[in-house]
C-alpha cells in the first residue's frame, strides 16, 4: 500500500496539470499577436512545469525509500495554524514576530537577543515591502481594530 501511494499523489498532480493547460490554452487563451499574453499564459507555463516535475517525482518514486516522518516535522504546521490564529487576534505583523521568535528561541535554541532582533528586521522588512511600497493592506486583528479603530 505505502509502495502505491508515492505513485498516486505524482500522478494526481499530472492529471490537475493537464486540466489546467487544457484550460488555459482554450478557455483563456495563450497568446495573442497584437495583444501578447493572454489569461491562460501563466497558469499553462506552471501547468507544463507542474507536468515535468510530476514526470520527474514518478521515475524517482521507484527507486525511493519508504520515508520517516518524524513528529518534529509537525512543528511547521503548527507554526502556520499558530500564525493564522495569532493574525485573527493581535494582527499580521505581531504574530509573525511572536512566531519568529518563538521558533528561534526555542526550536533553532538562538540567543533572546538575536531572535529578537532578527524577527523585529524581519518584520520591518515586510511592513515596508509589502505594507508601505506595495501598499498591501494586512489585518489587523481584534486588538489593533480596538487600538486604531
């Protein structure tokens, strides 16, 4: 069963590709002379790759071990549920910071002072490529909606 299942989820993913480069050449449209890209230009170009690299994953699954999945690899997921829940409470930034820390602090066992002023250019970084230059509008959560209104 296991030996089946490195073969079911390539395959899956060869079949979604196909979809969408189907869909995107005749649906949206690839290219136009006096135009140039159409819709459907990108979503076939991740398509074509998204086939390759599926093709590629196939002719490796044969020759690949069963993997191990240690429990320490769930700490990722839960960092990302930790974020999201976080973002609906103190807002985006906060719980990225929180988060960076947490995780250097505690999983990578880095100083106080370099999480901290790590996660702090981290999150400065973002504010002001996403949030000030392309003026992207992150939540704020239920606390910053009390503190700025």
């Amino acid at each position: 069963m296991r030996r089946l299942a490195k073969y079911v989820f390539p395959v899956c993913l060869i079949i979604i590709g196909i979809v969408f480069a189907v869909l995107g050449v005749f649906e949206f449209g690839f290219w136009d002379e006096a135009k140039g890209p159409m819709g459907g230009f990108y979503p076939t170009l991740v398509s074509i790759l998204l086939i390759a690299m599926s093709i590629v994953c196939l002719t490796l699954a044969r020759d690949d071990k069963d993997p191990k999945f240690p429990v320490q690899n769930l700490l990722v997921i839960l960092a990302v549920l930790a974020i999201f829940c976080c973002t609906f409470l103190i807002g985006m930034f906060p719980s990225i910071f929180l988060c960076l820390v947490i995780w250097l602090r505690k999983i990578e066992k880095y100083s106080w002072r370099f999480s901290v002023i790590f996660a702090l250019v981290t999150v400065l970084v973002f504010y002001g490529v996403f949030g000030k230059w392309l003026a992207i509008s992150f939540p704020n959560g239920l606390l910053g909606d009390l503190i700025f209104g």
